[in-house]
C-alpha cells in the first residue's frame, strides 16, 4: 500500500514559528526520516472476521471505481459496491470450482483464508441493517424458468444473504413489474422504475440496487444554503446551492503526496462522508483515484483531526443508473458472461445476460444537532482559520464506521450534470 504522508493543522501548535503559507505542514519537513524499527503489530480492526471481509469487498468497490474514472476521465460517477459484491457473492454458492475462484478473486476472498465466507457475510449484512437505518440496499439474483434452477442454490443463497433468487415467470410485463415493485419496496419507494425496459432471452439477471438519505450528525442552517459557483475547471464554472457554515466540526486533515484536503463529516447513524477536494482547481484527480483502497482510508482516517472549519458544500440529489456487464466483462469476470460453470445454479447451461444497478443519494440540511452541541471535547483549537468549500472538481466515499465498509462512492466533476 501507498505509504500515507498525513498532514494535519498543527503545525502552529507543534511549531509556534513556523510561517504557513496553506493550512497545513508537512510531517516530512518536521520530522527526520525514521530508522527502521520492529515490524508493526496487525491492526486490531482487522483481527475481526467481519472488517477483514468488508476491506475485501470495498477493494473491490475501489477497483471497479478506477476501472470507471479510467474509462470516463471527465465524467460524474456514483454508485454502490456493497450491493454489488454482494449479488456476486451470492452466484457464488452455485459457481463450480473454476467460476467460484474467479469470483473470489475479483471480490478479493482469496485473502480471506476464511472457509466460512458467507457465513461471515452474513454477519456483516445484519451488522449494517441494525446500526445503518438509513441505507437501503437490494440484491436479487434473477433467473430464466427454463434453466430449472437448483433448490439447494436458493436455498444457501436465502440462508446466508436473506434473499431468494428469484424464478422469472416469463411474461416480460410481469416480471419487469415485480422486479420494479421489489426494488422499490426494498428501497422504501427511492427507487423507482428501476428497470426500464426488460431484456431479451434473459438467463441469469443481477439486479442491485442502493439509497441513502440519511441525517447529518450536525445539521446545516437552510437560510446559509446559497448558490454559489462551481468551477468545472480554470475557465468554466455553474451555480449550485451550497449548504454552509462558519464554524462546523470535522475531522481534517491534508494529505501532501495527493496535494489534497480531507475532511470526514458524519452522519447520525454510523456512517461518515469522506471528501477528497484537490487544493487548486483541477479536472485530474488520478491521484486520487489511484490511491483509493480501503487499508488506506482506514490509516487516513485514524490520523484527521477534530477541528471547526468554515465549510461550503454542494446540496445535491443523485440517481446513477448503471449497466454494469460492460464493466465487470471487462475485469476477471469475462467468463461468468460466457460459458461459465453454474452447475450449481441451475441443470441447464446458464450464465450471466444483465447486470444492473441504482443507487441514490440525497445531500441536504437535515441534521439532528446544531453545531454548537457537537463540538468534541478533543477539538483542535487552532490559531489560525480553516476553510473547506467544495467548490471544484471532487471525491466523495460514504463508509460505515464500524466495519469500514464502502456503501457508496462518487466523483462530482458536475454537479449540474448528475
């Protein structure tokens, strides 16, 4: 992994005389480049089962994102990984040996070494949904009545995931009205119409889909939302409505081999949004992308810093609608879209025709305290002012705190545009 060089606003605290000419210091210019010392302890997050499978399954969130931001450098992207990994976990269970393996390498199990996989998958879906009421999620395999499905395979499947796959009835209007009413139902009606059009001669269908509207833990004032400019790039620029406020708490840091500022605003229901916002204005955030792994949001954020700062940040409603068999037939995933070994799913030949997914997101004011009353005891009070508008190009994850699962993962070049 990249090693991570941190900067946070102490430099006034750790050194009086140092002159800033930004907000921040680099470590490296305080401090001598340490001699090598005893290996360093595993991290006690990840001697849990549960956080171990979550790392995996978000790598491959951030996998899939790069392949997307590499394909479509200059354009918006929002989606969820979980929800995903989660459809190709579930296949898994009627994947022969070869199709299983390619699946556990995409989804980075190989790693695990641990033989009860989607038991612990399992224990990691109900960690979500009991803590995380605010995120909605829905992941249903689909399949042609003539492939004879196996019971056994939707039986494992609702035994470890909490869903059945579903036998499609085969008239096209029916069974695109009962997948638009489970995704909705699932969604609790965020999500509608999620399937357009219903696809031809359809074998094995991955439907996901994903909504959250949850409530900041510190709420924003609406009289402070205004519309402000968005620079697109150094020429160009819109107005957006951007929620604000002089004095918010956040944890901050900066990183300096990413030229970036980081700033982790939770919300209510253990579940923060990370922001990557580039210090100058820039269309190229590759840095970034590239290093975007769950081991090195974990290290990122053990080392922000509890400040106030005066933030400015765009109120906006997503919708992404995705096909993604373009996307994962591009990666490993080639042969489940093939001739793939389903002998465990079904008697006759099956593989995977569609691969579809939503998710939605709603940024606004809601909140449940006012800033005053989450002020932390550890809050830097620091000498100087800081200032987080996010007012250009930008990188967003949204990770539940407790496991550091990847829920959801976007990069705004237009806000406009979404």
């Amino acid at each position: 992994m990249k090693a991570l060089v941190l900067v946070v606003c102490l430099g006034l605290l750790v050194y009086p005389s140092c002159s800033l000419r930004d907000d921040s210091i680099s470590v490296n210019e305080m401090l001598e480049e340490p001699t090598e010392g005893p290996p360093e302890e595993e991290d006690v997050f990840y001697q849990s089962p549960i956080n171990r499978l979550a790392t995996m399954t978000s790598n491959f969130g951030y996998s899939l994102f790069r392949q997307m931001a590499t394909k479509m450098p200059n354009n918006n992207i929002f989606f969820s990984p979980l929800p995903v990994a989660t459809c190709l976990s579930q296949l898994s269970l009627g994947a022969g040996s070869q199709s299983e393996r390619v699946i556990w390498r995409v989804l980075y199990y190989h790693l695990l070494k641990d033989p009860q996989v989607h038991s612990t998958y399992k224990e990691l879906l109900a960690s979500l949904s009991k803590v995380n009421n605010h995120v909605k999620m829905a992941s249903r395999i689909y399949l042609s009545k003539r492939l004879q499905a196996k019971e056994d395979f939707l039986n494992q499947v609702e035994s470890n995931y909490g869903v059945r796959p579903k036998i499609l009835v085969g008239i096209p209007k029916a069974d695109l009205r009962d997948i638009n009413e489970w995704v909705s139902q699932q969604t609790e009606t965020q999500i509608k119409k999620f399937l357009r059009k219903f696809p031809m001669n359809p074998s094995v269908l991955l439907f996901t889909a994903a909504h959250f509207n949850g409530q900041w833990l510190t709420k924003f004032d609406p009289k402070g939302t205004k519309k402000q400019d968005f620079y697109l790039d150094q020429a160009k620029s819109v107005k957006v409505p951007m929620m604000s406020d002089p004095s918010y708490p956040v944890k901050y840091g900066f990183d300096s081999d990413l030229n970036c500022k980081i700033a982790q605003v939770p919300f209510s229901s253990n579940v923060s949004l990370l922001l990557f916002l580039p210090r100058e204005i820039t269309t190229n955030l590759n840095l970034i992308e590239e290093s975007l792994t769950a081991e090195f949001l974990h290290d990122v954020v053990k080392e922000l810093q509890d400040v106030t700062v005066t933030i400015a940040l765009p109120k906006i409603q997503i919708r992404s609608d995705l096909d993604l068999y373009t996307a994962l037939n591009e990666t490993r995933l080639q042969s489940l879209f093939g001739r793939p070994d389903l002998t465990g799913v079904a008697s006759r030949l099956a593989r995977v025709t569609q691969v579809q997914h939503s998710a939605a997101l709603h940024l606004s004011e809601n909140g449940i305290q006012v800033p005053a009353a989450t002020t932390s005891a550890k809050t830097v009070q620091l000498g100087f002012h800081l200032n987080f508008t996010v007012n250009r190009p930008f990188i967003f994850v949204l990770c539940d705190d407790l496991t550091g699962s990847l829920l959801f993962i976007g990069k705004v070049m237009d806000p406009l545009k979404f």
